[in-house]
C-alpha cells in the first residue's frame, strides 16, 4: 500500500524559508511524477510543482515560479520542497502526491503558515 507522509510545516514570518519533506513508502518510488499541492482555508487545492519520474523535468505554478524548488530523492524515496521568500498568501496545507498506474495518492498533509 502506497504511503506518503509530509513533513516540515510551520509557522514561518513573511520572508522566511522552510523545506517541505514527503517520505513514500509501499512503492517503487523512481519512475513515478510525484508533485507538492496546496490547499488553503475556503478555496480548493491546487499544484504548486511538479516533478517527472524519469527525467526530473520540472513545472511550477506561475504564483511560486522563482521561490519554490521540487526535487526527489530516489534513493531515499524522498520528494522535497525548498520554499523560499514566503508570503502570507502561501499560508496552506501542503500535501505531497505520487501518480501510479492512473491513481493519484496522496499524504495526510503539513501546514504551512505565513504570518507576522
């Protein structure tokens, strides 16, 4: 059974960083498009990045472009998310998603909170 748990949210204040954690267990980890969405209170989730099993392309929505780094480690069954220069507006929780055979999964969520 597919596993993802998230890991690293926190309150954080305008400006500052934090690295987002997802750990996969239950699957073979390289070769699937894993990506970090988010959702905030009263609106609906959406992606935040994307990255390719095979070939680690990378995609990120145009409102993170810049500040926000995906990256994977399949040695460690690892997906990461570096967020830099964080806004209040990026105040969510994140959750980590890996796509299988056509079926999405999807971890439990960490909170992210932006805020002075």
């Amino acid at each position: 059974q597919v596993q993802l748990v998230e890991s690293g949210g926190a309150w954080v204040q305008p400006g500052g960083s934090l690295r987002l954690s997802c750990a996969a267990s239950g699957t073979i980890f390289d070769g699937y498009n894993m990506g970090w969405y988010r959702q905030a209170t009263g609106k609906q989730r959406e992606l935040v990045a994307t990255i390719t099993g095979r070939t680690n392309t990378t995609v990120y929505a145009n409102n993170v472009r810049g500040r926000v780094t995906i990256s994977r480690d399949n040695a460690k069954k690892t997906l990461s998310l570096q967020m830099n220069s964080l806004k209040p507006e990026d105040t969510a929780v994140y959750y980590c998603n890996l796509i299988r055979n056509f079926t999405a999964y999807w971890g439990q969520g960490t909170q992210v909170t932006v805020s002075s």
